[in-house]
C-alpha cells in the first residue's frame, strides 16, 4: 500500500543535528574549531524560541550529514535558559530531518505521540519545526524539522 501515513521512513531522511544547551556560544565555537577544525556553518536568532543559535559541522559537510547545533539563551526566560539552570550544559535534543511535516504528525498523533506544538513553528533557516516530548521518546527531546524549501 503506497500510503506515506504508513511508510515514515520514506519521508524522515536523516538526523539533522544534535542540540547542546552552553551559557556561552563564543566559547562553545571556539572549543569545535581548536578541538576539531568545525566551522559556524550558520548562524541565526530565533526570538520565539528564545535563543540564538548555531550550527556547526566541517566546512565541507554533506546536505545530509548531521551537524551540532549550539543553543544559548536570548532571555531568563528562554527554553535553554531554564534547562541550563535545571541540569547544565549539555545535550538537550536530537533533531530528525523530515520532507513532509504534515504526514509524520499525522502519524505521530496517531500513534499516540505527543507533540509539543498544535501546528509547526518557525526553525533554522526558515524551516517548520515541532517537537516529541522527551516522555513520549525515550527521555530525549525530539525535534522534527522540515526545511525550508530553498
Ligand atoms: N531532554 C530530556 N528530558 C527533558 C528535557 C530535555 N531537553 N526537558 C525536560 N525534560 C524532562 C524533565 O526532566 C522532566 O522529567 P521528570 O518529570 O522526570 O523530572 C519532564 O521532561 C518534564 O519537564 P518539565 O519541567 O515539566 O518541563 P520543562 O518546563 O522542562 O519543559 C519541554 C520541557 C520539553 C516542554 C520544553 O523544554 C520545551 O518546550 N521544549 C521545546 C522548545 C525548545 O526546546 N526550544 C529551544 C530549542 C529551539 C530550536 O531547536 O530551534
């Protein structure tokens, strides 16, 4: 049956990238390049999530090679604000890529998976993102992105 409610692993492609929650995004930088020669792939604030981030990978890093994606706190009241607080720096999501946000809800919701958000926000670059609750996966909060189609 060629139904994509039922075939998820046709459209969840990869793993886009691994969120790591630090208190200081320049000094976060600093450790992958000296450590490992990664660069600030890209780099953007996001005011409805309350961060600014980056993403961070080998300069030549493939479209679908997972990359690290650096989270500092915009505000108090930022998401990674109170993570930071609660457990420290350290890994705070893990991200799969997805080209049809829509159809993996469905089926999530329907698999009785709770997502955080009613409809998909703004991420990276433009991109719809929502996100599993880490009781519903396993104790990791599980972004879903689908990027923007440029
Ligand atoms: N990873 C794993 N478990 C987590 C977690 C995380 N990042 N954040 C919270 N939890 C756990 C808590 O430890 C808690 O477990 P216990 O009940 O066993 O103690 C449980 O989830 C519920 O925690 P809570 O205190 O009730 O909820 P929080 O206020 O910590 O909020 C969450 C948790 C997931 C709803 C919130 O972090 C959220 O809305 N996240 C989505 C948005 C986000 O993370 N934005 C920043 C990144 C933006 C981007 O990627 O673009």
């Amino acid at each position: 049956m060629n139904n994509p409610i039922d075939i998820p692993h046709e459209y969840v492609t990869c793993l886009d990238h691994v969120g790591i929650a630090v208190p200081d995004l320049d000094a976060a930088l600093e450790f992958y390049r000296s450590a490992f020669g990664w660069v600030n792939l890209h780099q953007e604030t996001n005011e409805e999530q309350g961060v600014v981030e980056a993403m961070v990978g080998p300069a030549d890093h493939a479209p679908t090679a997972g990359v690290i994606q650096l989270l500092a706190p915009l505000n108090e009241s930022s998401t990674i604000a109170k993570f930071l607080e609660k457990k420290g720096p350290g890994l705070q999501q893990m991200c799969l890529r997805t080209s049809n946000m829509d159809a993996l809800c469905e089926h999530l919701r329907g698999s009785g998976v709770r997502l955080l958000y009613p409809e998909p926000k703004r991420g990276t670059g433009g991109a719809r993102i929502n996100f599993v609750h880490p009781k519903d996966a396993g104790g990791v909060l599980l972004e879903l992105t689908e990027p923007a189609a440029d």
